[in-house]
C-alpha cells in the first residue's frame, strides 16, 4: 500500500494525545536517518526500512482519503517519517499533499527537521488558517547534529523557525527529543518564536545500539522504555525561560498529568495548536499533479 494514513487512538500508552491522525507522504523509510528515531526501530526489524530510497505515497490515495476525513480534521503530516526529507525536493508530494488539504480545509501539522519547510514556494501555498509547524532542534551545534542525524543544521532549522514566526504563522520550537549533553539552553532562550514544545527521548533495545551516549539517567521503565525521572525532566525544563508558551508533551503517564497542571500553556492540548476551524467546500472539481 502506498499511503500512509494512520489513526492511533488504539495505543496502549499515551492515549491523550489530541491529534491522533497521521499522513505520512513517504514511508518505509527516511533519508534524515535520525540514530535516535523510535520509528525506524519500530520498521526496521519486520524489513520495511529503506533510508535510501524512501516510498512516496500517491496522491489519488491521499485526496480519496482527504475528502473523506471528518470535519474539524487536524491531520499531523511527519510521524513516522519526515515530509520534507531530501526527497519531496524531487517528488513533491507533501507539496501536492497541503494544497489537496487547503481544498478540503482540513488543519495540518507539520513537524519536520528541514529547513525546506520555510523556503518561499512553500510558504505562498500555506493556509494561515489551517496550517501549524513544529521545527524540530535536537542540538545547538551543527557538527555535533551531523553525527547523529542527517537533517538540515540546527542553524538552518532555527532560522527556518525564525522566519514563519516573523511571518504570523502559528509555529512552535519543538525541542525533540530533549537530550541535555547536545542543547545548550542559552542558545535556545533567544529563538524568536513565542512556542515551545519539549519532549524528552525514550530509549529502547534499538535506540541504544543505534546512538551511543550515556544512558545512566534513564532509570525509570514505562511501555517497554527507559525515560528520566520526573525531578530530571522538571530541572531541566525550569531552565527554558526565553518563551511566552511552553508545553511539554509526555509519554509517561504520571508526567504527563505534572506537566498538563503545571507547566502547560493549554492544559488541554499539549501541541498548543492555534485552531480555527472552517467551512468545507461545496463540491468541486479538485485537480492534482505530482
């Protein structure tokens, strides 16, 4: 099957997530090869893995599925691989993919690592009203990013987060995963941008093969992971002061709830997603190209 359309609402662990539809405009693999990505632990092992040469999803699949979702749809395009990996350069398909959404006005989430997300061609088709961005940073340094991902440089990601904000559009800083020894906080304090989203690695049997570091402090076990302790992650996220929103977005369920009644700017939606929702359109005619 070529599209990669997923509800998640039947998970056994965190099941509060409040958007839980996910588009995928490629699949079965993603050239940022990130060591610490739970997603390609979860494909590698049954074989449908292929960093090299990542699946394309097909558009008439994508637009039957579009039409078809429920009004007040937020769709999250990036979950188990990034829409804007090296590849949608020459395919195109997350491209083709937000305009099939502005048609049906349909809310879309775009969490990416790629600085592709910001470049004009794209900002002239994005719906202020339906679209929102979470711009991956998982380190303040751009050597120190390229020995374990193989994404744009955290430079060309903050900038890209620099330049929607300035723009009016609703996005939010997504320091995922969080790991202390690669973030230097102060460099993250100054990001123009108002939103911040944190959340905080989890490590399984394949994350700790793939991406050596030091484990020690993740000492508390929950579904089939090791996290931080509660006092670790609430240390370190004291120390992010440079945002007028801040959100972390959790996986254990004690930390969640911590997080939901203490910390979080919208105790209701961890994302913190501006929405609004529209009016579907009558039916037309809509035309795709690849």
């Amino acid at each position: 099957m070529s599209l990669f359309f997923r509800h998640t609402d039947n998970r056994k662990f965190n099941t509060w997530c409040k958007y839980t539809v996910r588009l995928d405009t490629y699949g079965c693999g993603c050239q940022h090869e990130c060591l610490y990505c739970y997603a390609r632990g979860l494909l590698d092992f049954r074989g449908n893995w292929n960093s090299e040469k990542p699946k394309p999803g097909t558009l008439w699949e994508i637009k039957n599925t579009v039409s078809q979702l429920p009004k007040n749809t937020v769709v999250r395009l990036g979950g188990m691989t990034d829409c804007f990996q090296p590849i949608e350069r020459q395919k195109r398909i997350t491209y083709e993919t937000i305009k099939i959404l502005n048609y049906y006005k349909i809310h879309y989430l775009i969490v990416t690592k790629s600085q592709l997300v910001s470049s004009d061609e794209y900002i002239r088709i994005y719906d202020k009203e339906l679209v929102h961005f979470q711009i991956s940073v998982t380190s303040t340094n751009d050597d120190t990013s390229r020995s374990f991902e193989k994404a744009s440089p955290p430079s060309q990601r903050i900038a890209a987060i620099e330049k929607l904000s300035g723009l009016g559009f609703d996005v939010s800083v997504r320091l995922s995963p969080f790991i202390e020894q690669f973030i230097d906080l102060n460099t993250i304090n100054l990001i123009k941008c108002d939103k911040i989203l944190i959340e905080f690695l989890k490590v399984n049997h394949y994350i700790r093969k793939w991406f050596p570091i030091d484990y020690s402090d993740y000492t508390l076990q929950y579904g089939g992971y090791n996290n931080l302790q509660l006092g670790k992650k609430i240390n370190l996220v004291n120390q992010i002061t440079g945002f007028s929103e801040k959100s972390v977005g959790e996986y254990v369920a004690d930390h969640y709830y911590y997080f939901r009644e203490n910390v979080n700017f919208n105790p209701d939606d961890c994302c913190n997603l501006m929405v609004h929702f529209q009016k579907r359109p009558e039916n037309k005619q809509l035309r795709i190209f690849a």
